[in-house]
C-alpha cells in the first residue's frame, strides 16, 4: 500500500528503495506488542487499520488497487470539493499515521493509566494519554528509519492531529466539527471558491482526522463473520483489563463493566449500541461530504441486523430456558466464535465460526508460559520507564523510547491492599495519592 502511493510522481522525494521500506515496516510491527500479549490493539490491528484508509483513498482516487475481480469493481462519480483537498501527500501522511497509530499499546484504556496513577498520564497531564504516546514513540521511530518525510511541510503536525482524533474521548467533539462543516458546505459555493486557503487548510486536517478515525473502527462495517471475530477480540482485551482493575483495587474504566466472554446477549447489545452511537453517525456524516466513501455503510446496516436477530433469539432462548444468564460454552472458548451463521447463511444450522489460524490470539494456544496478566505488567513497567525518561531527560524535547525502557527498575510507594505487590509497583508510581484520580469514561478506546 505504501509502495502504491509512493508511485506519484509529486512523491519522489520521499520514497524509500524496497529494502528500506520493509526495514520501515519491520520496525514498526516490533514496536507493537504481539497478539498473545496483546488482544486487539497490535500489528493486525494497524494492518486492519491501514488496510482499511487505503480503500477510502482509493474510493477517492488517490490510490489505485488492482481489482481481481471485476465484480469488485465500484462506480465512481468525479471528487467533489472536499475530495479534491486531499492529494497524494495527503494519502503518505495518512498510510503513514495508520501504520503507527496504536504503537506499544499496552491492552487498558486511558481511563485506566489515569485511574491507576501511571507515570504516562502524568506526563501527558491525563489528556489522550495513549495516543500522545503513540506519536513521541512512533515520531523516534520515523525519525531513524524515514527521515525523509520531515521534508513534507506541516508532516508531523498532521501526522500528530490524526492520531489524537483516535482518542474516543474526543468523538463528540470530532463530530460537532463534522456538523459544523456540512452546515459550511451547506451555503458555500459548490467548488468552494469562497473559501480562504485557511479554511481550505483547516478542512483538509479534519477530512485526515475523519478518515483514520473511521478506518480505526472500521472493523464494525467489516462483512459480519470478520467484524464479529474482531468483536470477540476486543471482549477479550477488556476482559484482561478488568482483572487487572480486580487486582488494583481500583474502579472498573470500562463503560458498562468488565465483559462476560461467555454472554452472547451482552456482546451483540454492546456492538448494535456502538454502531448506534458512533459508527452509524461517523460513517453517515464522512458519506455526506465524501460521498464517494460511502460503501461502508450497507455493511454497516447488514451487520446491526444480524445483531439485531441474534439478540432477539437469545433473549427467545433464554426465556424458554428459565432466564438463563449465559448463551453456550462455545461463545466463550478460545477457539469458536458461537455467533450463529452468517447473513449468507441465514437459514443453515447455527455452527461454530472457527477462529482463522492467523488469528489464534489466545495467550493458552500460543504455548506462552507466561499469564496475560503478567504481560501486561511487564508492559505497564516499560511505560513507566518511558514516561520518567521524559519526565527527567534534560535538554531534550523526547527522551528515546528504547533509551527509556531501561530506567528505573522498580518504583517505591506501592499502594497497600492489592494482592500482588509487584502489581503495585509497577502501576502505581510514588507520586500523588494512590487512589483513583480519575472516573470511568463514558467511551473506551476500541
């Protein structure tokens, strides 16, 4: 995809001999934890991700696929105005800032770092804390294998504001300006030739912020049986996440609780509810000013339905079955996606969804020795680490990522009542007050 759009002849400049593009791409995917230690947020996901903004550009005809199939092929109207914005480097920064949207992610949510008194949110004052991490990390790794692109003028500005527009805390607020824009477009002229080259700049880095912001949960508008595998992976990321919130002592960040990998009910309530409240209202308004990035949306619709039937045959069964509060076994194991058959396959018998061998993501099928939980801490300790060297690191604007993780092996000040004191230790730092700083959010990062 990378290679694609460097193709242009207005990027010349910046394109790197394939040698050093995959050493690019290699280094990227190490800063990612692996999929066993990490459910969701990890290289697949950035692959999903990138994947994904590559079919908005080419929908809008910065790139150009090969199609294998003709069927595949969509009709297109010429770009409009807002379409017209964007141009080749405009599509570089965005594959660029998908690839490293999430790096080192460590599997909990903002809330989380704030709640547990984490040295990250403290050094990013509690304000989108992973995703301003994601780009001082991710600005090191540019800064060694792709020099070339602090070429582009306003590069890492725009790279930086389209990875904060990921932070979910932030969708309302990305959304208001979405409906500011329409109502804009509304009594402008057609060609935007009323339009100051400011209000043109300004324009184009929100389209940037819209576009990954849509590819970030663009897993929900996937054909059913891939967005419920992705489902399902990211119950089990917040599943983690809720045993370690057990573990802290410290109030559930999760909206709605901790999961029940096991409730079927739950799940399918809790994917219709957030296409309801920002996938549908995300990909609809992107459609009204980009229209040509609306195919989205029929997939969209296809799988709340699909929910939808789902809801009503469990509740069905469940009240058959004396309100039973679980579906089957199978919806919680390892290895089976028991979400009934897909739309093509209404009218089959309910079977398994059997788990694709390049997404075993479980820590148990890995023959990983070491639990989910200690993963994690170990991964909660190098954001520490992270977050003192630039806490303490003079004369510099960031401290290096990889400098960082070798600081400060232990901190003192563990918080008294948890079960595991090297939990403590390593989450809470001596610091502040070790209770929570933070409530829940109303959003949880996907």
């Amino acid at each position: 995809m990378l290679e694609i759009v460097l193709q242009d002849a207005d990027l010349e400049p910046y394109r790197l001999p394939r040698a050093q593009l995959m050493t690019f791409v290699l280094a990227a995917r190490r800063e990612y934890k692996h999929e066993r230690e990490v459910h969701y947020h990890n290289w697949r996901h950035a692959v999903d991700v990138t994947q994904s903004l590559f079919v908005f550009l080419c929908d809008v005809r910065l790139c150009s696929a090969p199609v294998r199939d003709a069927s595949q092929q969509r009709e297109h109207v010429g770009p409009n105005a807002v379409e017209s914005l964007l141009t080749p480097t405009e599509a570089l920064i965005l594959l660029v800032s998908a690839v490293g949207h999430d790096v080192g992610h460590p599997g909990v949510n903002n809330a989380f770092l704030v709640a547990s008194n984490h040295q990250l949110a403290h050094l990013y004052n509690d304000k989108s804390v992973l995703e301003n991490y994601h780009c001082a990390a991710y600005s090191q790794l540019l800064r060694r294998h792709w020099p070339q692109l602090s070429g582009i003028a306003h590069f890492r500005s725009n790279m930086i504001s389209t990875i904060l527009a990921t932070d979910m805390q932030r969708h309302f607020e990305y959304m208001g300006y979405l409906g500011d824009l329409k109502q804009k477009l509304g009594k402008s002229d057609p060609g935007l030739a009323d339009w100051s080259d400011r209000d043109k700049s300004h324009t184009k880095e929100l389209i940037m912020a819209l576009l990954l912001k849509a590819a970030d949960i663009s897993n929900v508008a996937r054909p059913f049986d891939i967005s419920a595998q992705w489902a399902k992976i990211l119950m089990h990321e917040f599943a983690r996440q809720g045993e370690l919130e057990v573990e802290l002592e410290i109030p559930t960040c999760l909206f709605g609780g901790p999961p029940d990998e096991h409730d079927l009910l739950a799940a399918a309530q809790s994917q219709k509810g957030f296409m309801n409240l920002f996938g549908f209202p995300l990909f609809k308004g992107i459609s009204e000013v980009m229209p040509n990035i609306s195919c989205t949306l029929a997939e969209l619709q296809n799988n709340k339905e699909v929910w939808e039937r789902r809801i009503v045959d469990e509740t069905a069964r469940r009240e058959a079955n004396g309100n039973t509060r679980r579906a089957s076994k199978t919806y919680g194991s390892r290895q089976h996606l028991s979400l009934g058959p897909s739309t093509a396959e209404e009218k089959r018998a309910p079977t398994p969804v059997l788990w694709p061998s390049a997404i075993q993501l479980s820590p148990a099928s890995g023959g990983s020795r070491r639990s989910s939980k200690d993963v994690a801490l170990n991964h909660m300790h190098e954001l520490s680490a992270y977050a003192q060297h630039n806490i303490t690191a003079a004369g510099s604007r960031r401290g290096s990522a990889d400098a960082g993780r070798q600081l400060h092996q232990n901190y003192p000040g563990s918080r008294r009542g948890s079960k595991e004191e090297s939990l403590t230790t390593i989450l809470v730092t001596s610091q502040g007050s070790p209770a929570a700083r933070g409530s829940p959010s109303s959003s949880q990062t996907r």
